[in-house]
C-alpha cells in the first residue's frame, strides 16, 4: 500500500499539476494533503479548482485558517493577495477542512504540531535566527498522545522523515509550491530549500511496517517566476527560481 504525501501548496498550480502527474506515474491513487493550499502571489483559485475537483482528504494550515478567519485588511501581502483571487466557493471549501485527520485508522495528519497550526516541531529557531533540526526529546513530547504508527506534518516546507524511540514516523513532505521563506516569528529567520523543484512524500506499509521516500520534480518554475515578478514578488521570484531567498519580502 502506497500513499502520497502534498503540502503547502501555496498557490502554485503548476507546481501541483507536475506532483500530481508524478503521483499518477507511480501507479498512486491515495494522496492526502496536509494544508497551505493557497496563500500567495500566484494561482491561487485555478489551485483550488483543482483540489476541489480532486477531494483529497485534506486539513488546513495556518494560512488556509486565517484567510477565512481574518478580515481582508488584517491578512498579510501573500495572504491578501490569494484571497483577492478567490470566490466564495473557495472559501466555504477551506472553511470545511478540519485541523488535523486521521486517514485510514493508521495516518494521522496535522499541518504543524498535533496541537497547533503554527508551531514549528522538527525545527527549531535558535535566537540567532538559525533553523535546525529540533531535539528529540522535543520531537518525543510533541507525538505524545498521538498514537498512530505514521505522524504527518507540514508548515515548515522542509522534508524531513523521524523515527521515534517506539517506531512511530512523522514524517515532513516539504513543499510542492514554495521552496522557501521569511518569518519573524519567534526572531527572524528564514527557511530555505536550495532547489526550485516540487517535492513530497509516498508512504509505503508492508507487513505492518512504514517506510518514506521523497520525490523532486521539476516543473515550469520560470513561468511561475515570471508571474511573481508581474505582481511585485522579487521574494517569491527568486525562491521559485533557485530555493534561495533575495530581495525583500
């Protein structure tokens, strides 16, 4: 049995329809989405359109979450910029996406932590606004209680696969659609990938046991480089391009 993995999308249809049309060249059929659908300076309703037709079993993330929670004037620039695009189908759709799932009694999925859209789990920000990997004992304390054999999360757009001291796997696809970013929270820091390509997960379980692999595909970032440079994006055109940040969020 094999499932593929997607995350953090961000509005990136190109990117999505290159993963998807790799999925389907696996001979895969059960994909799960792990949310950050969305939000950004791109395609942000044709990528809904294509969920939607879709239906994946699917969460929302943090983005996903504050566009339908926050007024137009509060969203942030890549969030505004999304929900200018979106209709009022696109939103009662995000609005219908739980915060965490569990896919077929053994999946369970969550966009950040178990407990929370926006905390980073298998990262850590040092205060000098270094990204590294967490400590385990952290990575443990956050599966506490959720007792599956495979943990999904999203969020950071870093993939990553962890085995927890009893076997249990939580595992980080990465992203689709954005190969890195900026944040301020909790110091400035910023997330970098070092490849413009897609990626994400299949889980494979044989026997009981779980295992991951990550796919990259590439796709036709020059043409979504292109468009972020048309709406002012010189942050969103380079990481699209290269997996590196320049210029200014």
């Amino acid at each position: 049995m094999k499932t593929a993995v997607i995350a953090d999308i961000h509005g990136n249809d190109l990117a999505l329809e290159a993963v998807l049309a790799d999925i389907a060249a696996q001979g895969i059929s059960d994909v799960i989405n792990l949310g950050d659908h969305l939000s950004g300076p791109l395609n942000a309703a044709r990528t809904a359109d294509l969920l939607m037709a879709r239906d994946f079993p699917s969460i929302r993330g943090n983005h996903d979450r504050w566009l339908v929670s926050l007024a137009p004037a509060e969203l942030g620039r890549s969030d505004r910029a999304a929900h200018d695009e979106l209709q009022p189908l696109h939103l009662d759709w995000l609005r219908s996406l739980p915060a965490t799932l569990v896919h077929r009694d053994e999946i369970f999925l969550c966009h950040g932590t178990p407990a929370s859209d926006v905390q980073y789990w298998l990262e850590d920000v040092t205060p000098e606004g270094v990204v590294r990997l967490s400590d385990r004992q952290r990575i443990e304390a956050g599966a506490a209680g959720t007792d599956f054999p495979v943990i999904l999360c999203g969020h950071t757009h870093v993939s990553r696969a962890i085995r927890l001291a009893d076997g249990r796997l939580v595992v980080n696809p990465g992203s689709v659609g954005c190969q890195g970013y900026r944040n301020d929270t909790p110091v400035p820091h910023k997330v970098e990938t070092g490849s413009p390509d897609a990626s994400y997960a299949i889980l494979s379980e044989k026997n009981g046991q779980w295992d991951v692999a990550f796919r990259r595909v590439p796709y036709d970032h020059a043409a979504m480089v292109c468009l972020a440079l048309a709406r002012g994006r010189q942050d969103w055109a380079s990481v699209l391009a290269t997996g590196w940040l320049d210029g200014e969020s």
